[in-house]
C-alpha cells in the first residue's frame, strides 16, 4: 500500500497539478460569459440557471486533460533541459521526478498521449459537430508545446503557443461550450466587451510570464539545444521584450474601452492589475537584474492572474448582485465558482517557495584541482587562453601533443586589426609586431600568366587599398609567420606564468567526458603512461580534427552530419629564408619584388589555380609563397605532386624546390559546415575546433585569437561567482557574441574558394569581369563588412577585470 501511495504521490508531482489551476478560472469566468448568448434563457437575470452541468465538468475535465497532455509530455522532451537545470526550483526546470529515476520516462511519455486520446475522446464524444474543431486545436496545440513534430517550446514558439492557447482559444471555447448557438453565430453577432477585455491583456501578461520562466532556464535550455524566446534573444532583448509586452498589457485594457465599449470601472481595474507586470518589467531591465530569477518568477506567477480574477470576481459580485444573495446556494452558480476554490487555497494556505532559494550563492573557491580549466591544444588559441587566464587569475592546465621545444607547424598567416590590438593588450613582444612582421598596404589581384610571371608585365584585375579598409580601426593588416607568432606567444606565457598553472607537453587527448560536478580528460602521455586529468570546465582549442568537437558533435546526435569538408583543392606553401647579404637566387627574387611591389601583396588567379609570395617581414629575413591547386584527390601522391608542380609558372617551381623540406606544408584545404554548436555543459571550443574555414579570407589565426580573448573575458566575469553554471552563462555570451561574425567569414571564404576553383572559359572570363569592374566602394564596403570585428569593448573590460587581480 506505501509503495502505491509513494507512487501516487510522485505522478502527482509529475503532473504538475498547481499549474492547471490558472486556467481553470479562465474557464470558468468565460463559460459563465457565454450563458448570456443561450438561446431559451429570459435575459441577464435568468443567465446560469439553463445550461446541463454535465456540461461544464466534461468541459473542464477536457481543459484539465489538455493541460495534462502538456505537461507529461513536457517532462518527456524536455527531460535533458530540466536534468542540466543547476537551478531548478518549484516554478522552473519540471518537476524533477523523472531524475530520480522512481517514474521511467516512457512511462511519462505514454501518460500524457493517454491524455491526449481522452481529450479528443470527450471532444468528439461529448461537444457539438462546431465545437470540435476548436476543441482539437487546443489538444493539438497542447501536445505540440513540447512534442514532436512542431516542438513549439523548442523553436521559439512555446511563449506564443501557451499565450494563444490558454487566454485566446480556451475563452473561446469556454464561451461557446456555454452558448447553445453556432460558433459561426457567436462570432457574427456583437462580442460581449468583457470577452475581448479577458483576453486581450491577459494573452499579454502571459507571454509576459512565460517569458521570465523561459529566461530563469535559459542556461540549461540553451545547453539542451532548445531553442526558447530568451535563448534566442539573449538577456537583454528578452527583458525589452518583457517591457513593451507588459506596457501592451496595460494599454490594450484601455483600447478595448475605447473601441469595444467596455465598462470603464472594468477597464481600469484590468488597467492597473496589468501594473505589478510592468513593475517586474523595470527589475528585469535594470542594471541589477539578478543571476537567478527565481524570486522574480515566484512574482510572476502571483501576478499574472490579476486580470482573470479581477473579471472574474467583477462578474460573479454583478451576477450576486442582480439576482439576490439566494443565487449563492444555486447549483449552477456553485459549479461555476468551484475553478476558483484550488485557487484560493493554494493563494491562502498553500506553502510559501523555501526560503533557501532567495538566498545569494556562495562564491567559488580558486582550489587547484576542482576550479581549473582544461585547456585542449596549445596552438595559438589554446595558448592566448593560457596567458589571459593567467592576468585573469583563473587556474588552467594546458594540454599540448608536441613535445617541449618542438617547432609549430605552419607557414605564414595574417592578423587583422582585432587581433593585433588583443596581442598588444597581452603584452606580445614589439619585434613581432615591428620587424618580424609584414604591414599590407595594397593587395593587387592579378591574371595569372601561365608563361611566367614578372612584375613589369602584370595584369591586375583589381588593387585592393587595405590602408583604406583598416583606416578607422588604428592598427594595419599584416602577415606574420606562424613560428615567429607561436615562439613570441610561448615567450609571453612563460613571462608571466604562475606555479599552480600547467602546461603539459607530449599530451595526446584520447577522450573527453562530462560529470555533474565536473569534467575529465583520459591523457597519453609520450605514449607510454595514461591518466585522467580532472577540472571543472575543458575548453578545445584542437583544430580541425577537434577531440572535443567529436564529443560535442556527439551529445547532440549530429556526429554523421558534422564531418570534415574538402573544399576540391590542395595547398602547396612555405617559407623561405632571405638573405640580403649573401643575395642567393631564392634571396634576390623576393628582394627584387619587394622593391618593385614594397607593401604590396599580390594574389594571381588563373584556371583552377591560385597563387601568392612575398617578404613576411620588415626586416627582409622571410619570404612566404603558397600555391592552391583545384584537385579531385585531397591527398596526392608523390608522383602527382611532381606533375602538379612541373605545371607551375615561374617562379614557383623555384621557390618550391629552393624551400627548406622542413618548411614545406602540403595539405588538403578543408573545412566544416558552419554551426554554433561549440558548447556542451562543460566543454566550449574556440578557434578551428569551433569553426574551421578555407585560408581565404586571412582569418583563421585572427579568429581563434579573438575567440580565445572573448572566452576568457567571459569566464572571468562568471565563473568564481556563480558555482554551479556560471561558466554556462560564460559559454552561452560567448557564442552569441562569437558566431554571427564568424559564420559570416566562414561562408564568404568557402564562396571565395569556389569562385577560385572555377576553371570553365566562360566562368574565368566572369570571375575577371567582376573583379574589374566591381564599384570599388561596394568591393571595399563588402570587405570591411565581413573582416572587422570591434576588440576595444573587450579590451576595456579585460582591464577592469585585470585590476582586480
């Protein structure tokens, strides 16, 4: 018997019960408006005494069942939000029974379709043939709210959903359940004003109110991939939004006096019970707006009634009042009041939220082990992590496959403004950005001459004024080598290292996993010894081929979607060694170049090919040249790179064979189709781990810097402040303030890319037109567009927080 009754209990819970009572008042108040337009009654004063209570009960019964269908299947799709829920109270994150394990979530799942087959049961077996219609759209509307195939409350439309379900539909219906006439009638003839003045400013409050739900879960919803109003919007869109709803409340009360006729003592108490909205409004849009909603939620819900209530005891006080004191002990009239009896004692005598939950949260410790950020590769995203966290005082272990001392792979790379501005706030050496790198004036994109290539005879299609692009941004547009970049970066992070903090070398990550409390990586080390290294958040700064980004692909089932993408060319590139006083061959040609070209950067395109070379510093000590070559094979045999390279016009069969072998790069450009899934609960990515993109647009360092500068900021600002999701809401800013840039880059290098491969005479000939005769200002315009990124409001915040250290 204790076992049922446990069992009873906990589908109880489940069932969410208190939150059925809201509309169950809206019910009541509305069916007791539809009476006035019964056929066969003596007017106003005879209204409630003609209608079968059966009907009332079955009809209720169905708004409860259709209630009931929401919310089991509710608690079902949403079980992975509700279990990330670090915040969850009695207001938000579901009833948290299914957590416990005691209810299985099929069991859920098959209680509220067994809800929804009762309510179409009662709607076909017991309303009239014009009814039903109405009636199957609310079941429908009902079970979609969380349920396949529309997921309202997952795409951004659950706010909206339960606004029109509950205080637009279901007064409809309630009022036609009432009347014995067609709903085609009911709608032809004059509405009773106080119809319009229950619904109007009610669907508002309500959306209003889903609005702070849906804001208190944002973190975990957002984690989920559930897609709700607040998750889309972000914080401070969501509490406008909230604002100008709640204001729409308020006003649409008095519009409906106005345009309707309503009565205005009505009107104005409807008015002013619209008011505690717009006061919740003004905490949520203030500069104190709290972490944690749960107080504010708690306010919501109380308040959001106030309209209902208001009309619905103006209502029943008039009916009183017209038909005598006797009408109390008449059984129409009791029925009617019967909703608003659960609603009353749970207002009176239910129990207040613990008081725990309105308590500030403690503050997080800076212990080693159980507060460290893991960080995944030490390429130029992992270790610009590294040296913010370090002036940010935040503890980390870096974990780097290469051994100490082993050089970085890589050829030349740019760095726009953004970047360069973040190395500088970092403290990078001054060389790197005096002589050792190389300032972009001008680009000229040239017709590639397939005979050879000389800088008196060049056909440019285009000069590109990069001074004018960067003008405004106070930084130029430079190319740097990657081995020059990583050796200043790694010197920076030794500078200003702090014992506690790690860099492991030779530390290959096997596999990444997630705790409630924590997460954890499985290491090889040198090959020979394993072990797991534990933290608090893991952050993958992996590249392309991402460790992290396998396991997040995974928690959101899209692993077979989420593969690399071979763009169809090969990149052959290097880095060669000048010398001004020996004056070599190899030397004399870059030297010759650049004093023809100082400044300047030249990228020829022909058929299927692409191609570009040049001093990579003011000192005149580097070249770099690379070639793109269409290719149906990303990964060429020796032999086919022979052939490919015997084809080259001159002079880059020189600088291929007059390269060091051990700064020569051959490899496939690739990349990922974009997505902002970057972020499971505890593991974020930066950098190509997040976003690979083909080399076009220069931005592939550039990015990972920013991202990485962005992130740590974030973190900061979040995660020793609230202990259980701080570093959530870390994740979350940073995503949204990250990707829309980045997915614009992304999409306009990968177009670059093809338009590059295009081989076809007629297409060659097009591409050329358009890179002639293109209004230089729209060229311009487009570039600055999709490249600049704002880094001065990180920077700003990255020295307040810096100070506190």
């Amino acid at each position: 018997m204790s076992d049922w009754k446990s069992r009873l209990g906990l589908l109880w819970k489940l069932s969410r019960l208190r939150m059925t009572i809201f509309s169950a008042v809206t019910y009541a108040v509305f069916f007791s408006m539809g009476l006035k337009r019964r056929e066969g009654g003596s007017g106003e004063e005879d209204e409630g005494k003609i209608f079968a209570i059966s009907d009332f009960f079955f009809g209720w019964i169905f708004v409860l069942l259709c209630q009931l269908t929401a919310h089991f299947l509710g608690e079902y799709y949403d079980f992975k939000s509700d279990s990330l829920n670090r915040h969850a109270s009695p207001f938000t994150g579901g009833s948290r029974v299914l957590m416990s394990g005691q209810i299985q979530l099929r069991e859920c799942k098959v209680l509220g379709w067994i809800c929804f087959l009762l309510a179409l049961f009662i709607a076909f077996g017991r309303f009239r043939t014009d009814l039903i219609p109405i009636a199957i759209s609310m079941v429908v509307l009902a079970s979609q709210y969380s349920a396949p195939p529309f997921l309202m409350n997952h795409n951004a439309l659950g706010e909206i959903n339960v606004s029109i379900l509950t205080n637009v539909i279901l007064p409809i219906f309630a009022a036609c359940l009432a009347s014995n006439q067609p709903l085609s009638s009911f709608f032809s003839e004059s509405i009773d004003p106080r119809l319009i003045l229950g619904i109007i400013p009610a669907a508002f409050i309500k959306f209003s109110l889903f609005l702070v739900l849906n804001l208190a879960d944002k973190r975990s919803d957002w984690i989920a991939d559930k897609i709700t109003i607040p998750v889309k919007l972000g914080d401070r869109n969501t509490c406008r939004l909230h604002l100008i709803t709640s204001v729409l409340a308020c006003l649409s009360s008095l519009f409906v006096y106005y345009r309707f006729k309503s009565p205005l003592f009505l009107s104005l108490l409807v008015f002013f019970s619209c008011i505690p909205t717009v006061w919740i409004s003004t905490k949520l849009n203030s500069k104190n707006r709290p972490y944690h909603l749960t107080l504010l939620v708690f306010r919501s819900l109380q308040m959001s009634p106030l309209p209902i209530l208001v009309i619905y005891f103006e209502y029943f006080f008039t009916e009183i009042f017209k038909r005598g004191i006797f009408t109390l002990f008449d059984p129409h009239f009791i029925v009617r009041i019967l909703p608003i009896l659960p609603f009353l004692s749970n207002t009176l005598f239910g129990k207040s939220p613990p008081p725990f939950l309105f308590k500030s949260e403690d503050k997080m410790e800076k212990s080693l082990e159980k507060d460290r950020i893991i960080i995944v590769g030490g390429g130029i995203g992992g270790i610009i992590l590294a040296i913010s966290f370090q002036k940010l005082g935040i503890p980390f272990v870096l974990l780097e496959s290469k051994e100490e001392g082993e050089k970085d792979d890589g050829a030349d790379l740019a760095l726009w403004p953004s970047s360069v501005k973040i190395l500088r706030e970092l403290g990078i050496d001054h060389d790197l950005l005096g002589k050792y790198s190389y300032p972009v004036n001008k680009v000229h994109m040239t017709k590639l001459n397939p005979e050879g290539n000389h800088a008196e005879g060049e056909d440019i299609m285009r000069i590109v004024d990069m001074e004018e692009v960067v003008k405004k941004t106070g930084e130029e547009f430079r190319l740097v080598s990657r081995r020059e970049l990583m050796d200043s970066l790694y010197h920076l992070q030794k500078s200003c290292s702090v014992s506690s903090n790690l860099i492991v070398f030779g530390a290959k990550v096997l596999n990444v996993s997630e705790h409630s409390d924590c997460a954890s990586v499985t290491v090889e080390e040198r090959g020979t010894c394993f072990r797991e290294i534990n933290g608090r958040v893991i952050v993958g700064a992996d590249g392309i081929h991402s460790t992290c980004r396998k396991y997040i692909s995974a928690q959101y089932s899209s692993t077979s979607k989420d593969l690399i993408r071979y763009s169809g060319e090969v990149c052959y590139r290097g880095v060669s060694h000048v010398s001004e006083k020996h004056r070599d061959q190899l030397s004399l040609l870059f030297l010759e170049n650049e004093r023809r070209k100082e400044g300047v950067m030249t990228i020829f395109y022909g058929e299927g090919i692409r191609a570009s070379w040049g001093l990579i510093n003011r000192n005149k000590s580097r070249g770099f040249w690379w070639i793109k070559v269409k290719s149906s094979n990303s990964n060429p045999t020796e032999q086919e790179k022979k052939e490919t390279i015997s084809k080259w016009p001159h002079p880059f069969p020189l600088l291929y064979h007059s390269t060091d072998p051990s700064q020569l790069y051959v490899h496939a450009i690739s990349d990922r189709v974009p997505t902002n899934k970057w972020c499971s609960e505890r593991v974020a990515l930066v950098g190509d781990a997040a976003h690979p993109i083909t080399p076009n647009m220069g931005q592939g360092a550039n990015m990972a810097i920013e991202d990485s500068f962005v992130l740590s900021i974030l973190i900061r600002e979040h995660y020793f402040v609230h202990a259980k999701d701080g570093h959530q809401e870390a994740f979350y800013e940073y995503v949204s303030n990250r990707y829309p840039h980045t997915r614009k880059v992304a999409d306009e290098s990968y177009q670059q890319s093809k338009v590059g491969q295009w081989t076809h005479p007629f297409l060659v000939s097009l591409r050329e037109l358009i890179l002639r005769k293109m209004p230089n200002s729209f060229f311009l315009n487009k570039l600055k567009k999709t490249n600049l990124w704002s880094s001065e409001e990180w920077i700003q915040r990255f020295r307040n927080l810096a100070k506190d250290e």
